[in-house]
C-alpha cells in the first residue's frame, strides 16, 4: 500500500511540474501582450510536451500562451535614451523643445513620438514636487 501512494504521488509531482514548465506565461511573464513575432522554439517545445501527455492542458498552454504573447520571442530593440543626451532638449530656463526632445528619441531609438498629437496630456510639474521625492532640478 505505501509503494502505490508513492508511486501515486511520484506521477502526481511529475504531472504538475511538466503543467507548470509547459507555460511560456509562467516563465516568460514579460512578454505577455505581444500580438506578433517569431516563435520561442522552448515554449513550443514545453507546450507540446504538454499535448504529448496531456492532450487537453496541453491544447489549453498553447492557447493560454497565444492568447497573452508569451510563445513569441521578445524584440532585440531598446527604447531608453541616456539622460545626458536629453539635457540638449532643455533649455536654460527649464522648459523642454519639443522639436529637439523628438529630434533626440527618434536618433537614439529609431521611433518617432507624436509629441505635437493634440491627445497629449502634459503634466507640469514643480520643485515642491521634485523635492517631495528628493530629486533636485539640473536645469
């Protein structure tokens, strides 16, 4: 009776463990909200360790990973500027250019921003502000 529960508990382990890794949400949860790219080749391949045992949670991880984006391979792009080289669209009295800021994302990224959109919501802010989370203003 004690080498069938665990034989029972030894398939129950390994039947959760192989759900848990045939999930590239699980593993990957930064890639969720993806819509296109290329196809992570270890996500497919837990996904369908999963149909190969299970064929209902396996068919469920496919979906669950197309449906969130998460089977798909993250972009090799960056979208950070370096702060230094935004201080060009400053000017001496604080206030940012527009043309330059878009000038300066479009050359460091390579997208370009509707900073003129009038949807944009801008936000002003005030040294009060700056101080209440211990920054200081460098302009």
């Amino acid at each position: 009776m004690l080498m069938r529960n665990r034989i029972i508990g030894g398939a129950l382990a390994v039947t959760l463990l192989t759900q848990l890794s045939a999930c590239g949400t699980l593993f990957f949860p930064d890639r969720r909200g993806q819509i296109e790219g290329r196809i992570d080749p270890l996500v497919a391949a837990l996904d369908a360790v999963g149909i190969l045992f299970y064929v209902i949670p396996g068919l469920i991880a496919f979906g669950i990973d197309f449906a969130t984006g998460a089977i798909y391979l993250a972009p090799n792009e960056h979208y950070s500027v370096a702060p230094e080289k935004l201080q060009d669209a400053i000017s001496a009295d604080g206030s940012v250019d527009k043309q330059k800021l878009k000038a300066i994302i479009a050359r460091e990224t390579g997208r370009t921003l509707p900073l003129d959109d009038p949807r944009l919501i801008q936000h002003s802010g005030s040294l009060e502000q700056l101080a209440a989370y211990g920054l200081r203003p460098a302009a």
